[in-house]
C-alpha cells in the first residue's frame, strides 16, 4: 500500500480521500478548514497542519481544490507541496478543475522537481466521489499513468486517457462548458414554459426522456421545478462561471470564439453578481425568468 497525501477536502476531495483511506494507502490530509478532516481521522488518517507536512514521506500528493489561486498557494507557498522533501519520482495528482496555463506551468514546475505530474480532474457528484466511481480525465505520459492507476483506482471506475499533461484538463473545461450551455438553455427553456401557461412538472418530466435530455439538463430541470436552488447545493454558481472563464480564456488562446460559452458565463455572471454565487447552478433559471 501507498502512503498518500491528500490535499482539499471539499465535498469531492473528503469522499476520494475516504476511498483512499478504504483501499488501504496511509493517508495524510491537510484542508484550511481542518475540522473537515475530523471522520478521516476518525478512520486513520493523519491530520497534516499544512500541504509540506501531509507530503512528509509521501508516495503520490494528490490535490483537489476549487481553483488556480487554491492551487498556486497548494503547491507554491511557503508551506506547499514542493516545499517538501519529496523523493524523485513522486506521483503530484492535480484532480481539480484549473486553468489550462496554470495547469501547463504547474507541470513544468513539478517536472523541474524530477516529479511526475498526473493531469487528472474528474467528473462526478459527491455521491460518485464517495462511492468511487467518479471518471479520471487523465493527461500524463503512459507510464506516469501506469504508476498512477492503482491509485486512481481506488476513486474512480474509469479513467480516460486524452494525451500528454493539459490533455485532461483541456477536455474538463470543454465539457463543463458545454454543461453551462447545456443548463442556461434549460433555464431559458423552463421560464418560456412558464410564461406560455405549461405546467412546469409536466414539461421537466418530458423533457427527461426526449431527445433534449442529457444528465446536467434532467438534474437542473428538476432543481428548477423544486425551486430548491440554495439549498442541498451540489455545484455553485461560481465554481459553474469559474470553469466557463477557464474554458473561454483556453478557447481565446486558440483562436476561437465561443460565442455560447460566452452567452451561458454572461447568465452566470448576472447571477453571481446578484449575491448569489453559492446558490445552485440551477439558479440561473432566476436571471432567465426575468429577462
């Protein structure tokens, strides 16, 4: 078994350090909030006071936390992950959903460390976090991933390799920008049927099982039917407008518009900018009935 350290534990990150913890690896965990750490400990694992410390004679460090400035102060600051001692050779598994360009600095940075970077953020709820089924979304050599799969497998049931690291963060971004798109139409959708007369329960229960159903349309046609946006919250506004961003400044970097990206993060951006960035992503069925 591995010793692990495991960094940011979120609603994603507590689950999959849980299923590492299950699988057998020696598991350190560091979070800003250490009292969200207090059920692993409970378990077995070691309450780190910083990510130096949780790497203390680690095999793999992975990270799951919400953004770029997360990240940087994870693996950069004083007391980060490459300020410890790690041996040559030591897997860094960033599972969160960055920036392209970060992602691409942060591992040319790990490699100058003789390190091996795995770009692997994850699709999934919690509940999949927990259960260990979430899907890896992996850009890494094959023979990091190789080392790494043991591992990843005790948080997934699938992992997808999509190329050389940035490969996996690239296709992250993509989908959850399509999600966005996917969502604000929802949204768009749901108040026409509002204002024509139609029952809104009918409409969601019809559009689960015709052709414009897809998981992220069902689940937030649900949730806007419910009404229920700022409450059992499974992914915010913010973080959904944070990887909307990211996907249109890798988009702008390449030299193509994305003019429906753009159209979903402006809907988001209304909403966040409301005060209500931590409501549900569902919410912006609000912005779309008051326009």
């Amino acid at each position: 078994m591995a010793s692990v350290a495991f960094i940011g534990l979120g609603k994603m990150g507590a689950g999959m350090a849980s299923r590492l913890l299950e699988a057998g690896h020696q598991v350190s965990v560091y979070n800003r909030t250490a009292a969200r750490a207090d059920s692993l400990v409970r378990r077995g694992a070691r309450l780190a006071g910083s990510p130096k410390e949780a790497c203390t004679n680690a095999d793999a460090a992975f990270c799951m936390v919400s953004d770029d400035a997360a990240s940087r102060a994870i693996w950069l600051g004083a007391d980060g992950v490459l300020a410890a001692e790690l041996a040559p050779g030591t897997l860094a598994i960033e599972c969160s959903t960055l920036s392209h360009g970060w992602v691409m600095e942060l591992a040319a940075g790990v490699a100058s460390r003789g390190l091996c970077y795995i770009d692997s953020p994850v699709t999934g709820l919690p509940a999949d976090a927990a259960g260990g089924v979430l899907t890896m979304l992996a850009g890494a050599r094959e023979e990091d991933l190789e080392r790494a799969r043991p591992l990843l497998a005790a948080v997934s049931n699938r992992i997808i390799r999509f190329g050389a690291v940035g490969a996996g963060t690239a296709y992250k971004l993509i989908i959850n920008m399509i999600g966005a798109v996917q969502i604000a139409s929802a949204a768009e959708g749901m108040a026409l049927a509002q204002r024509a007369g139609l029952d809104p329960a009918t409409v969601a229960d019809a559009i689960a099982t015709g052709q414009a159903a897809s998981p992220q349309v069902v689940r937030n046609v649900r949730r806007i039917v419910a009404g229920d946006h700022d409450r059992n919250v499974v992914f915010t506004a913010a973080l959904r407008l944070k990887d909307v961003e990211y996907a249109l400044q890798m988009a702008q970097g390449l030299r193509l518009g994305a003019p429906f990206g753009e159209l979903a993060g402006s809907g988001l951006r209304e909403l966040c900018g409301s005060g209500r960035a931590q409501i549900n992503e569902s919410g912006i069925f609000e912005v779309a009935a008051s326009r």
